[in-house]
C-alpha cells in the first residue's frame, strides 16, 4: 500500500513538473498540427485541414484549433462537411504523461455543418457513422489505461446546419444548434442536438424549438444498426410553419407539438408520431372557445426499399374518429401507394366546430346534430395516375341557428368519389338532395368537391327568406334585409380551398311579389317583378317592377361584383316613377320624429364607407313630382353619385306652367350636408305659385333664374343658411293685395335681383313698370312673408310697403335722397 501511494506522489509531482515546464518553455504546437491532422482524417475518413494551432493548458491541457475544415466526399459537392473558425481538443492527462497524444474532448464554436442527400436518397453523413462504428475506440467516459484511444466527446454550440439537395443548398437550415456525440458503450454511440428551423430566403419568427436524441449499436452495416431515435418539435406556430415549408404564410394560426419515436434498424423501422395543433383558428378569426387538434400514427419503414408500410393514422373527433390506413413507396417521391381514409361515427357538430374556426361567417350558436361515415380508397401504382373509389353518407342531420333563425332536416346524405378527370382530380360528388325550402317543391341541391375547390348547384322554387336564411348559416355572404315571397332560382357557387376568397355566386333568379324590409327604410320595398342576374362581374337587376312610398319603380339596376371598401363600384341604373311625393318618399326614408333626417341612411358612417364605395351613374325619370304643394310632370335628370357627391346634372320639368332647366349637387360627405345649385324656368304662372301658396297674391309670368347653396340636416336649417342670387323678369301681371291708389296694383313689367343671405331677400336694382307710373323697388323680404320694401317714382314721392305678403300695410311715403338722386 505504500508503495502504492508512493507512485501515485511520483505521477503527481512529475504531472506538476511537465505542467511547470510547459509553461516555462512552450514548445511549439503547430509542430504537432501534422499528428493531429493526421490522427482526426484517419479517423473519420475525409480530409482535414487546420490552419494553425496552439497549445493551452488550464483549465485543462489541449489545443486550441483555429480553421479546422473538414472536406466531404467529392461525389456529395466541393464544399466542407464541417467548418469551423475555432475547435478546442481537451487532452487526456495520463495518456499525455506517457507522451500519447489522445484527444477527450473536442468543442466547435459556432461550426457549419453541411448534409448533402444525393438523388439515390443517400447523404453524405451515412459513410462517416459507418466508419465511426467500424473504428475500434474505447467508450468517451472510459476509466482504466489502455493501448486503444477513447472517443472523443464531440459537442457544437451555436452551430448552423445547412441542407443541400446534390450540389443546390437548399433555403432550409436549423440555427443556434447545440448538439453533441460520445460513445456509451464498447458498442454503442450517443447524441443529443437542439436548433431552430430557418428559411435562409425568408425572416421567420417562432419557428418553435427541434429536439433530438438517440442512440445507436455497431453493427456489420449501416441498414443493420439498431437505433433508437425520439424527436420533438415544440412551439412553433402554424402560420411560420407554412411559410417554412411552403414559402408563404397560409393564415393560419395556432400551436403544434409533434413528437416522434423512431427505434429498429434502417432496414425495418417503427415509426411512432403523435401530433396536436392548440387553437387552431384563421388569422382573422377570434375564436370562441379554444380547439385542440390530435393524431397519432403508427408505421414502418424500410430504407432498403423505401417502404412506408402499415400506416395506421387515428384523430379522434369527440365520439368519433377519423383514420388513415396504407402503404407508400417511395417517401420524397411516391412512385406508388395504397391509403385508405375513413370517418367513423364522427359527429357533425364537432366538423362544425372545426369550420367555425376556419370560416368567419358561420354563425356562433348554429347546432349540428348527427353524424358522418365512409370511406374513400385511393391507389397508384409505377407512378400511374391515382385510382380512386369510395363512398359514405351522413345520418341525422339537423342544423339549428337562433341567430339566423333557421332550422334545416336532412335525414341523409349520400357521397360518392368519382374517376379522375382530364386534369387528374378526382371529385366527390354530394346529392342530388331535395331540401324543403317553403314551397309545394322542394330545391334540389347538388355538390362536387376536389382538391382544387367546390361548386354547389341550388335549382328550384324557395321562399327567399328560408333561402337567405340557409345561406347565411353555412356561412355564404348574404344582403343585410329581412325579405319575404316566393323566388325560383338557379344558383351555382363555387370556390376554391386555397386562399380566403368568398366563394362565386352566379345564376338567376325570378322574383314574384317580394316583400324586402330595408334597413335604411321605414316602410318595405313591395317587388312585384324583378330578374336578377349574377354574373362573376356584375348584379344585373332587369324588368324591375317595385313600388315604394307610393311610387312605382320600374327599369333596370347593373352593379358590379365584387363591390368592396377598396375598389370603386361603377354602378349604372335607369330608372322611372310614375309619381314621386317627397313628403312620402322622406317618411319612407325618415321614419318618424325619432330619425328627423331625410338624408341620414345616406349619411351614417355604414352609408358614408358605401357612398364613397360605390360609384354610379344613371338615368331617373318621373311623370310627377310633388314637392310639398308644387307638382313639377316630365321630370328627368342625369345622376351621378362619386366619392359620397350626388350630382343631379340636366335637371329637366315642367313646373307652374314653365320648362325648368339646372343642376344642382349635394355633398353628403361633409357635415351636414351641402346643396348647391342653378338653374332657369322661362315662362312662369304666377297664379300657379299663388295657388301652391294657397294664397293668390300676384298673377303674371315670370322668367326665373336662380343659383342657390345651403347646408343643414332639417328645412329649417337649410332656410336659415341658404344664400344665393335670384332673377326675377315678370310681365302682365297683378298684385291683389297690394293697393296703392284705390286699386289692386296692376304692372306690365317687373325686373329685379334678390340676394339671399341670413333668411331675408334683398332687393336690389328693382323696376316695377305700372301703367300710371314707373317705380325703383329696394328692400327686403322675409321667409316668413315679412316685408319691408321701398317703391320710389322719380319725384322722390313713393310707398312704404310693410307687414306681411298676405296683408301688406302700404303708406304714401316721401323720399328726399332719392328724389335727388334721380334729378338729371
């Protein structure tokens, strides 16, 4: 024993010495480059190269590599398998004090690393394990001395490792890579790596975390090793997980884990995986309640014949399940394959759940109750075009939805898979089915679903309500009204799975007194005829037939599709009334006292984003217009309606006997409102204005012309704010009321310009032309009738008129200024 210990005294103080002595002298490591070189490429069997090395010594004695490159196999590529800037070889200690260079440990710091799979499926890793296994080297954590060098334990921090598919790198590439190597065992290896899947052509966020560990045995060959491999991917989220595979982000979002399980040998493994994604939903959807999606896969697979064999696939769905049964050849590249996938006993209102979280316009509460089963067979074999076959059918369907107030039955549904067409997609046909819509015959309604996309055909006669209730229901856009009445229709809609495009909707439809409560309308829209067409580009509404507010509305209505905030919708109308009242067409409009605004359904924030929406233009006629005690016939005008601005351009009718000519434009996206116009009536009856102002105070014709602004949201406020000019030329005529000898004032001419501002008229350059005198007219008038006017003959001597129109108070009057002024 003490000798013993003796030599272990001896083996310490000599360690110390050599220890002393190489900080003393520091011998020159890169004389050692050469073994060390040498000693790393027989091992591993590819050429290394190190640009410099230097020796260390704490914490524990080794070498410190700087440009260490590992070649790789020139039938993989020219460029390294592995690079690193900086490498650090750990010595062992007793080794080294027999002068035995043996490496325990070696460290990359931030290394690349190269995996290169050629087009036979091969990568260039496969050689290097091979003869790693073929080497005969002690375990890592090896304790007793012997002639055979251990095997280093090889560990890598933030290591990038690349993917190349022959000689093209591949935009896929894991990051911040720790991983790590070391024998267990006499025969028996290690490993553990952790990264960050990345796309080199794109900036990806939460990509999640991949982890990997295993173990594997020396074995004869390759195909033959027993392994053991579990691998974790953890975090990431679904939408930068799309855009890793796929290049673009898909729009969905939700968290995945996916664990696998790989253990056997490469000629037979079993391959266990289960995955879930957690709240799963669309991107723009805020989902009511969370989701978890589950799989769990069961297989084998053989490297020798690239065979995924006995694929069995479970995804519970509530009670239910949906299953995917086969086999596959060829794993990149399927040269042939047999699966099977299967629904069984799967209740509807889990698949609704599932589309609630896809689809924005399903509604929150609609109930499904029932369930679905089948199959469907698909097979290819030598890279034929796939076989496809298979069947199923839902029982007990019943949808329910208080929101949308609909209630559909369907006590089955049968699907079946049809062949392939020209494009090689195969198709699942749905229907005929006879749905209840009603009426006395019930709507027949078909469906073919491919991979590509769908269309659903709907022939038959409906009540448009039950029909715009099922629509909104399964999610198809429908019109914001309540309507009622029978329709016959023949709609086609079509869409596509990809993307979130609103499915097409195009066909007819032939409406037969319809009955349509408007939001913006106080009083339904009555449709005793109507032909709507959809077409992919435009609404056209033709042999329109429709009263509203006592008018009947007839001709037709083109709007383009879609129509959306972004784009401007080029509408164009040509539409005629028989007779329009203004004061029913406001009540259909207003309502009542509680909505005192004639123009706020165009004005609200819904109506002002559809006003400066939508674009349109037309034509508008009418055989009557009533204006409160006014009635204008053969009114016709040019209408256009941009960027919230309704513009009412050759502005024709009869009124009072006289053809009115103008234009006037209304801003509805200031607020309040802005009228502006302008216009000329010819040969005005005056005793037709007298009899709509039930008081005949003057008879005559006049030519009228005028141009006029206001603002205001009542009829109030637009007189309070109206300005403008008003020309008057008035031949032939009599006031009754006015006196100013002993008989009603009788002229022959009257000429004048009225400024309107702040509610009154001022008179301003006014002749009046009577038969015993002429006399200069200046004042003001009211809108309330108030007069205060000035007639002046040129011998200064006049009237006052004042008091109101109906019961003007006239007074001989004196004016010497005036007289004056007139003096030659």
């Amino acid at each position: 024993m003490k000798l013993i210990g003796t030599r272990r005294r001896v083996a310490a103080l000599l360690a110390i010495l050599l220890v002393a002595g190489l900080c003393l002298v520091r011998p020159g490591a890169n004389r050692l480059r050469a073994r060390i070189v040498s000693s790393i490429s027989s091992a591993v069997g590819r050429p290394v190269e190190v640009a410099s090395v230097n020796l260390r010594l704490l914490p524990r004695p080794g070498f410190d590599l700087e440009g260490f490159v590992m070649r790789d196999d020139p039938a993989f590529g020219a460029e390294p398998v592995i690079r690193a800037q900086e490498v650090t070889a750990v010595l062992r200690v007793i080794p080294l004090l027999r002068g035995k260079i043996e490496i325990s440990r070696l460290n990359l710091s931030d290394p690349s690393l190269n995996l290169v799979r050629n087009e036979t499926g091969h990568w260039n890793v496969e050689e290097l394990l091979q003869r790693t296994a073929e080497t005969t080297v002690a375990p890592t954590s090896k304790t007793k001395s012997e002639p055979r060098p251990g095997f280093p334990y090889i560990e890598a921090s933030g290591a990038r490792i690349n993917f190349k598919y022959q000689r093209e790198k591949l935009p896929y590439a894991l990051t911040e890579a720790d991983f790590a190597l070391w024998q267990d065992s006499e025969n028996a290896w290690g490993m553990r790596m952790e990264a960050q899947p990345v796309r080199t052509d794109f900036n990806l966020t939460d990509t999640g975390t991949v982890k990997v560990s295993g173990s594997w045995q020396r074995a004869a060959s390759l195909r033959d090793t027993p392994l053991k491999f579990t691998a974790q991917w953890d975090r990431a989220q679904l939408g930068q997980l799309t855009k890793l595979v796929y290049g673009d982000d898909k729009g969905w979002r939700g968290a995945i884990l996916l664990l696998a399980t790989v253990s056997g040998t490469p000629a037979n493994l079993k391959v266990a995986t289960q995955a879930s994604l957690q709240d799963f939903r669309r991107y723009d959807i805020v989902a009511s309640g969370p989701l978890l999606l589950t799989a769990h896969c069961d297989g084998h697979y053989s490297s020798i014949d690239r065979l995924l064999s006995q694929v069995e696939c479970h995804a519970p769905v509530n009670d239910g399940e949906i299953a995917l049964e086969g086999n596959v050849t060829g794993l990149y590249h399927p040269s042939a394959y047999d699966l099977s996938l299967s629904a069984h006993d799967v209740p509807l209102q889990g698949l609704v759940g599932l589309l609630r979280h896809a689809k924005g316009d399903i509604p929150k509460d609609l109930i499904a109750v029932g369930k679905i089963n089948g199959s469907v067979n698909v097979t290819s074999a030598n890279r034929m075009p796939a076989v496809w076959k298979g069947e199923g059918e839902t029982t007990g369907l019943h949808l329910a939805s208080k929101s949308t107030k609909a209630d559909l039955s369907l006590e089955r549904i049968r699907f079946a898979v049809s062949k392939p067409d020209a494009r090689r997609l195969a198709y699942v046909d749905i229907g005929p089915l006879a749905v209840a819509m009603g009426r006395p015959t019930p709507v027949a309604v078909s469906a073919r679903l491919s991979r590509a996309g769908y269309s659903v055909q709907v022939q038959g006669d409906a009540q448009v309500r039950r029909l715009l209730q099922s629509a909104e229901t399964v999610g198809l856009p429908v019109p914001k009204f309540s309507a009622e009445g029978p329709a016959k229709v023949d709609f086609q809609i079509a869409g596509e799975w990809r993307g979130f495009a609103a499915p097409t909707i195009t066909g007819r439809a032939q409406l037969h007194g319809v009955r349509a409560d408007l939001n913006e309308l106080s009083e339904p829209l009555e449709i005793a005829t109507a032909t709507v067409a959809l077409s992919s580009e435009q609404t056209k509404v033709s042999n329109l037939n429709a009263s509203l507010a006592g008018s009947t509305w007839k001709g037709s209505l083109d709007i383009p599709r879609p129509c959306t905030r972004e784009g401007k919708c080029s509408a164009h109308f040509n539409l005629a009334a028989d007779e329009i009242d203004t004061t029913q067409l406001r009540e259909a409009v207003v309502g009542n006292a509680r909505n005192p605004v004639w123009y706020r359904f165009l004005a609200g924030k819904t109506a002002l984003t559809f006003l400066t929406t939508l674009h349109a233009s037309g034509k508008l006629t009418a055989g009557t217009l009533n204006i409160r005690n006014l009635s204008a016939t053969r009114v016709s005008t040019d209408v256009t309606l941009e960027d919230g601005t309704l513009r009412l351009s050759n502005l024709q009718g009869e009124l009072m006997g006289s053809v009115h000519h103008g234009a006037w434009t209304i801003d509805f996206s200031r607020q309040p409102a802005v009228y502006t116009g302008s216009g000329t009536l010819d040969e005005v009856d005056l005793e037709q204005l007298s009899s709509a102002m039930h008081d005949p105070w003057v008879t005559g014709t006049a030519g009228v012309s005028y141009e006029v602004k206001a603002s205001g949201s009542t009829v109030a406020d637009l007189l309070e704010s109206a300005s403008g000019t008003l020309t008057v030329e008035a031949r032939e005529g009599t006031l009754p009321h006015l006196t100013l000898t002993r008989e009603p004032l009788e002229f022959e001419r009257f000429a004048g310009k009225f400024t309107l501002n702040d509610g009154e008229l001022d008179i301003t350059d006014g002749k009046l032309q009577c038969t015993e005198a002429t006399y200069q007219v200046a004042g003001s008038a009211s809108m309330s009738n108030e007069l205060n006017l000035r007639l002046v003959r040129n011998t200064g001597r006049g009237f006052n008129v004042t008091g109101s129109l109906t019961d003007p108070i006239v007074q001989p009057a004196l004016f010497p200024e005036t007289q004056a002024a007139l003096k030659p």
